[in-house]
C-alpha cells in the first residue's frame, strides 16, 4: 500500500525548513493549533484493518496506530489517530521522515519542534506520544539497517 504524499520535500531539512515557515504565518497558538487540525485532516486513509493492537503505538494516551513500509532505501510510514490534534502532529512528522532512506532518517533530529515552539504548547501527554512517535520511526530505520 504505497499511496503516501510523502515526501513533499526533496531533503528532511527542506520539509522542517517549511514546516517551520508555514508556522511563523500564524499569530497565536489558537490558529496554529486549528492549522495542526487542517493537517491532520489531509493524512491518507488508513485501513480498518491495521487500526489493531499489533499496530498501536503505546505511549501516547490517544490511539494511534503506525504501520511502516519498505526498506533501508526508502521507508513509508502509513499512521493514524482518533484526536485531530495528533493526526496534525502525525502528518508533520511524516513529513519529514515518511518516504525517505533510512540513513536519512536515522540521521535527522526533529528540529522543527522546536522551531515552531511546539514542545512548549504541548501537554504532556502529548509529548510523551510525540516522542514515542518519533523513537518509533527511528527505530524502524535503524532496523531497516541492521
């Protein structure tokens, strides 16, 4: 199932580069926040069939689920949720990782959290699944590696 938009950008750093340019439009957290929902939204359909307990990624206190796809040369990640705000933060993170090598991936730190002043308008909870997210996907490039 390889029907993903990503990547967008040609480098992990242009996507991070952009992401981080289409927040400085906005002017307070209640737009950024309705503009995370936006992208949440823009996600690929995921299957009924992969929303199981084999898929769920534990650690965020919404269900997500992320299913990863490919090899050392080229990674997709497919991922879903049932809370709009973490879809958004799901697509920004496929965004930067999603159909890229896994070098690349391994190789990337998740800037633009920080760029964008996220890490300081998240909750916890919200982090924590945030950071689970992002282990996973480094994760799966480094056993693409192995």
């Amino acid at each position: 199932m390889n029907d993903t938009p990503f990547p967008l950008e040609p480098t992990p750093a242009d996507a991070q580069s952009a992401i981080k340019d289409e927040f400085a439009f906005f002017g307070d957290w209640s737009e950024r926040y309705q503009y995370l929902i936006d992208l949440g939204r823009k996600l690929p359909p995921f299957p009924d069939e992969w929303k199981t307990e084999q898929h769920r990624l534990h650690g965020c206190q919404s269900m997500v689920w992320i299913v990863p796809e490919g090899d050392a040369s080229r990674l997709d990640f497919h991922a879903a949720s049932d809370s709009a705000i973490v879809s958004g933060l799901i697509y920004l993170a496929l965004r930067v990782y999603s159909g890229r090598s896994a070098r690349e991936i391994a190789g990337t730190n998740a800037n633009y959290i920080a760029d964008i002043g996220l890490a300081k308008h998240l909750s916890p909870t919200r982090s924590n699944g945030l950071a689970s997210l992002l282990a996973f996907i480094r994760e799966a490039a480094q056993r693409a590696m192995a």
